[in-house]
C-alpha cells in the first residue's frame, strides 16, 4: 500500500463550493435576502397577530403594545419589516417575470437584482413619507 492510499478516501474528493469560495455578486445577495426578508415577514406577520390581539383585549393592551412599537427599538422593527416586505414584493415581482422567461440574460438578471435591492429602500423611504407627513409620527 502506497502512502498516499493511506489516507481515507473522503480527503481525496473534492470539496463542495460555498460562500467563502464565491465572489459576492448582486445575484447572490439577491437570492440571499430573498429567503432572509421571506423569515422577517413570518416572524413580522406573527407580531402583527399578537397587535391585533392586543387590539381586541382592550385600551391598556393597546396602549402597551403602541408604546412598544413608539419606542426607538420598535420603529427600528417596524422600519425593518417595511423594508423586507418592500424587497420581497418587488422580488417577487422579478421572479414572475423570469417565471414567463423574462430576464434570463446574465446583464439582465444582474441589473433586475438591483433594481429589487435599490427599489426596495427607496418604495420603503416612500411609505414611510407617506405616513409620516399624514399621520406626523408612526
């Protein structure tokens, strides 16, 4: 037996590529943020259960869970869960359009993924306008 069949088989495969070995691209983050904001919503869509509980239990719930909100931590949450729920809808979007085999292209693809990232803060910024010029503060 040779000393290079001395060592166990599976250090001769080769190895599976991962994030360490790829160059980040607007594609990768993309696909990425796509499964992270889909878990925000989830978790978000709970927190949006649990407000309209407290809603139903009466004025001191309420008022507990609209100081909750008000605080600095909450409206960072909130401004959080609109910008997830921004990129999602317009990722979205882009994943119907390439499932009628639109923007399959690689410069295509590439530039559909930032129009998804940029989109999305600036239709967040957007909203956020919207509700904070009507309604003064969130």
């Amino acid at each position: 037996m040779a000393a290079s069949d001395s060592e166990p088989r599976f250090r001769q495969r080769p190895l599976s590529p991962h994030l360490q070995i790829y160059r980040w691209q607007a594609q990768m983050a993309s696909s990425i943020l796509h499964r992270i904001t889909g878990a925000i919503l989830a978790v978000g869509a709970l927190a949006f259960v649990y407000g309209l509980m407290a809603l139903a239990g009466g004025v001191q719930r309420w008022a507990a869970f609209t100081e909750c909100l008000g605080s600095p931590l909450g409206r960072v949450l909130m401004a959080g869960f609109s910008w997830a729920l921004a990129y999602h809808l317009i990722n979205g979007i882009r994943h119907l359009l390439q499932d009628g085999g639109l923007g399959f292209s690689v410069p295509d693809f590439v530039r559909n993924s930032w129009i998804s990232i940029i989109g999305s803060v600036v239709l967040a910024a957007i909203g956020w306008g919207v509700v904070l010029s009507h309604w003064g503060q969130a």
